[in-house]
C-alpha cells in the first residue's frame, strides 16, 4: 500500500519553488522578465491557502509589489496583495498587514479610487504604529496627506504633514513626499515660487540618496511648476531628463505620464508635431493599465493637436475617444 504523504510532499515542493521563485526575483534589479513573472504568480496561487509556507509567501509578495506596480500591473495584481492581506490577518502578522494594507491602497490609488486609497493608507498608519514601524507610519501618513491635497481636502494636509515630520529625522528621504504634496498646494493658491522651492527640496533629498525613479518624479513635478508659469524651455529640460531617467529604470508608466506632460507644453509653444508624438507614445501605455483619467486628459490634448493641425477627422474621433473614456 502506497504510504506516501502528499501533502507533505506538495508542502516540501512547493517550499522549493518559493525559495527559488523568492531569489530569482531578489536578484533581478529591474522589472522581472515575463517567464519569471508567470512562475511567480503561479507560485503564489498555492502558497497563499498554506499556512506552513507563509513567512516566504509574504517575502515574495512584498519582492514582488514595486516591481509589479512598476511594470504597470494593477488589477491583475490586486487579488494577489489582497489574499495574503487575509492570510496575515489569519495569522497574526502584523507587519505584513500593515505592508500589503498599504500597497493595496497604493494600487487604488494608481486606479483613481481615492476614497479607498485613504481608507488602507489610514489602516496602514494605525497598525505600522501598532508594530512600532515609525518610518513606514510616516511613509503612511504622507500618503493619505498625498490623497488629501488628489481630494482638495486642505483642511486635513497641516496636521497630516505635522504628523510625518515628528516620526522622521531631518534628513530622511521620505519628507519629500512632504514637500510634493506642499509644493502642489501651494500652486493651487498660485504661489509659484514656494511651490518651486518646495519641488527643488524634494528633488534634492532624493538626488543625495540616489535614487533616480524618484529623482526623475520629483524632476517631473518641478517641470509642470515651471510649465505653470510659462518658463517652458526649462520645463522641457526637466521633462526630458524626467524621461530619460524612467527609461534608465524601465517605468514605462510614469515615463508616459511625463511625456503627455511634456506634449502638453510643445502644444503651449506651438511644436504641434513634437506634441502628436509625445501623446502617440503614451497612449497605449495608459490603455494598457486602463488609466481612464490619463486616458482622459491625454484625448483631450489630442484633440487639439489634431484640429490645430487641420487634421479634423483625427480631432473628431479624439474627443469623442475621450467622452467615452470617462
């Protein structure tokens, strides 16, 4: 009679491959190759329901959120971040909840749902304070500071802000989001130099850590600050080295969006056919992760492209593309 134990074989397998899978991804600096990618979720389809293989389960799950988030996957990817959320309530991880707490909120934020972004950014913040993860409380709190300005709640941003600045020291990274979501306040009341000053603390907190993903963000947010107040060729300096970075870095994503922005002031200066090229190579980077408010603005910046190229069946179609966008 055959004595095997299955379940104990399945388990030792399946530990292989999560140690495999875990290290694959580990070592690859940049966005995981397609193959490695399909291992990796179908590794996690049977490890998330085993108990006995979460600590490497929930290692792989947060290797692997930045890079997925990075590469444009959201709703495919969601699912993934939710039931290891359900796990690790199960078991009474409290780090890993607070971890896939906030980076499912950060994939609501990425999809516009900005009501539930705040919801798990809040979570975030009260279990990383639980746990005693000061940092990423901060990290938390910005974020729902990030969403408050998305949401013109002003009224929330001060205290917020107050907040993140006693959990983090003077030099840390991680107050340039602090600074951004000041920055962007403050052009909302028109204050252009503070909102400049703002961005450049920002860009330089980063510059001095080296991290050239979010130096090339923070050089997007101060080129739309200098697009703001007409200063366009330097607006087009930051956006271009903003894109250069993304490309370095392989996010396609947030290298689209810097695109559209920067199309956007070649149509301010009139280069019409610069501008068409610049939205033709971000559009099918917005269809792909359905961003329905890029997608939005990007028809619409089209549209006027077209028509001021005489191009009017091209300018039709864009604006109604973008009606039946939203």
């Amino acid at each position: 009679m055959d004595q095997t134990d299955y379940p104990a074989l399945f388990g030792d397998y399946l530990g292989r491959s999560l140690d495999y899978v875990l290290a694959a991804v580990r070592a690859t600096a940049t966005l995981l190759p397609d193959d490695l990618r399909e291992q990796a979720l179908h590794t996690l389809r049977f490890a998330l329901d085993l108990t006995p293989a979460w600590l490497l389960t929930r290692d792989l799950l947060l290797v692997m959120a930045p890079k997925m988030e990075q590469a444009g996957f959201r709703d495919e990817w969601l699912p993934y971040l939710e039931a290891g959320l359900r796990q690790s309530q199960r078991i009474g991880d409290g780090r890993a909840e607070a971890e896939l707490t906030l980076e499912i909120g950060y994939v609501f934020q990425l999809r516009g749902k900005l009501s539930l972004a705040r919801t798990h950014y809040t979570a975030s913040a009260s279990i990383f304070e639980k746990v005693g993860a000061t940092h990423r409380q901060a990290l938390s709190v910005n974020r729902q500071a990030f969403i408050a300005w998305l949401q013109r709640r002003y009224e929330e941003i001060p205290g917020l802000i107050e907040l993140a600045s006693k959990l983090l020291p003077e030099d840390d990274p991680e107050r340039a989001t602090s600074y951004v979501v000041l920055g962007w306040v403050a052009l909302d009341r028109r204050d252009w130099q503070t909102g400049v000053a703002y961005f450049a603390q920002a860009l330089q907190l980063w510059q001095k850590r080296g991290d050239k993903r979010e130096i090339a963000r923070r050089l997007r947010d101060l080129a739309s600050a200098l697009q703001m107040q007409q200063q366009y060729a330097e607006s087009i300096v930051h956006y271009q080295r903003a894109i250069d970075l993304f490309d370095e870095v392989e996010d396609i994503f947030e290298q689209a969006v810097a695109k559209m922005n920067l199309g956007v002031v070649y149509l301010s200066v009139g280069q019409m056919h610069e501008a068409a090229t610049l939205f033709a190579l971000a559009e099918p980077i917005f269809r792909r992760v359905q961003d329905v408010e890029h997608l939005a603005m990007l028809y619409n910046n089209q549209g006027i492209v077209y028509r001021n190229l005489g191009r009017w069946a091209s300018a039709k179609h864009a604006f109604l593309t973008k009606v039946k966008s939203n």
